[in-house]
C-alpha cells in the first residue's frame, strides 16, 4: 500500500507536469482565438485560462477580487459565481498576462511543497478549499485533474487534440471512475443490489454496487454477470463523467440492462 506522503508528492508531480502541459498548449493558441467558446456554459478559451489563474493565486496565497459579474446564469450557487469572480477580474488581461500568471503562481506553490512536502492527507487544505471542507488529500488530488480537464476544454475548442495519454489524463480518468457508485446510488436510487462494471479503454475496469442501505460502493472483485456495463475509450468517458457533452455516436458501448445504462449515462456527470 503507497505510504501518504509518497501518495500526496505522487500527485503534487502529476499536476506540476499538467500545469506545464497547459501552459505549453496556452502558448500555441493563435491571438485570434482567445474568444473561442468552450464546452462550458458561458466561457471561451480566455475564461477557462483566468479561473486556473484565479484558482493557483489563491493556492499560492493571492488575494481574491470581488467584482460585480453581471448576467451570469452561468454562475450557479456561490462557488459559480465566486470562480465568476476570478473570471472577470481578469476579463481584460492579455493572453501573455493570464500564462505569466498561471506559471508564477504554480512556480511558487510548486517550490513550496517540495521545501514543506504534506504529509498528513487528512490535514486542512489551505485558505477556501478548507473553509469549504477539503482536506489536503482532496485538495492534491482536485488540482490535476481540473488543470487537465481545462487543458482538454481548450483542445476541443480550437480542434487541436492531444494529452490523452498523460500521466494527468490517467489520474482523472482513474479519479472520475471512483464516482460509479455515487451515481448508481444517489443520482439514480439504483435498487440495492444493482451493479454496474465500467470499462474504460487503458484502466483496469471499476465495479460498483449499491448496499443495501442504499449506498453505492465500488467492489473489489469484478462481478461475472454485473446488472449493467459501459465499455468506452478515456475521452468519450471524461467528456461525460466531466459535465462536457455527449461524445460522438458509437463510442460508449451498453451491455447487460441498456434503459438502466442509458440512465447512467445521462447522469454519469460528477463535475459541474
């Protein structure tokens, strides 16, 4: 079993090389696509870049801005419209400001935490992320897969695919997977007893079930007849698992009860 501390260094290394791969890619996108939308609601490629700006300042101890957002619909619930906040802030910074930004604040945190490695995972994250209820461990894990899942937004965007085989791309591919059991059992109230097997192309497969006390679980051993499977390659799967859009037709695969995996796929979103 990985001992905490090494566990916690293992994901400080996977999202310093996942904010390297985003800044790389930042560099590349042409000076007349910073306005492109992106999968998500409301922002284009400048947006999703400000809000990994305003997310890694405050990790590194930068101050938050509170700014007016205006019509946001958006902006739903009080973490939206925070991160919104961040957004707009940044609203008229240069391309060239938000990537100096993203790489001074990540530079500083980064040396940061290999001169004070974390070694309790159940510790406090620092500043909003503790006051929100995470701890470092979550905290640690979060930050690769959100800086991947953006790198991903903006490859889709201006149609230059890439990362998907990164030591990033496979942690939150890995990191998404754990949440079978919550949408088998709280997002669908799936009968106890109901399983379903998850197969993504280059992870092992994941099983889940539901206790019952109506809670989801994910299993040990992979069931030989589970109620319901998926069988999808790692970008159909986070595009969906991620909130983004429905993949193309023919890359998700149902196999056992169809209606029951339908219904998984239309709720299989876990990150907003």
């Amino acid at each position: 079993m990985t001992h905490a501390p090494e566990q916690l260094s293992g994901y400080v290394d996977v999202w310093w090389e996942a904010v390297n791969d985003f800044t790389a890619l930042l560099e590349k996108v042409p000076a007349d696509a910073w306005d492109t939308p992106t999968d998500l609601p409301g922002w284009d490629v400048h947006a999703v870049a400000a809000h990994t700006g305003h997310l890694e300042s405050l990790l590194a101890g930068g101050e938050h801005e509170e700014v007016e957002i205006g019509d946001a619909p958006h902006a739903r619930g009080m973490m939206g419209q925070f991160t919104e906040q961040g957004v707009v802030a940044r609203r008229d910074r240069t391309p060239d400001e938000l990537i100096n930004e993203i790489r001074g604040c990540t530079t500083a945190r980064h040396t940061q935490l290999l001169a004070d490695p974390p070694t309790d995972p159940a510790a406090p994250a620092p500043g909003l992320f503790g006051a929100i209820g995470w701890n470092t461990q979550t905290l640690l894990r979060n930050r690769p897969l959100d800086i991947w899942m953006h790198e991903q937004d903006v490859r889709r965007a201006l149609g230059m695919p890439g990362g998907m085989d990164s030591p990033a791309a496979r942690h939150s591919a890995g990191y998404l997977a754990e949440s079978l059991g919550y949408v088998l059992a709280k997002k669908l109230k799936a009968a106890p007893g109901t399983t379903v097997l998850l197969e993504v192309e280059g992870h092992d497969p994941v099983a889940a079930t539901v206790t019952d006390e109506g809670r989801g679980q994910l299993l040990e051993a992979i069931p030989a007849e589970p109620t319901v499977g998926l069988r999808t390659d790692r970008e159909s799967f986070v595009v969906l698992a991620g909130g983004r859009r429905r993949p193309d037709a023919g890359h998700v695969e149902i196999f056992g009860d169809t209606e029951l995996g339908q219904q998984i796929l239309d709720h299989l979103a876990v990150t907003p």
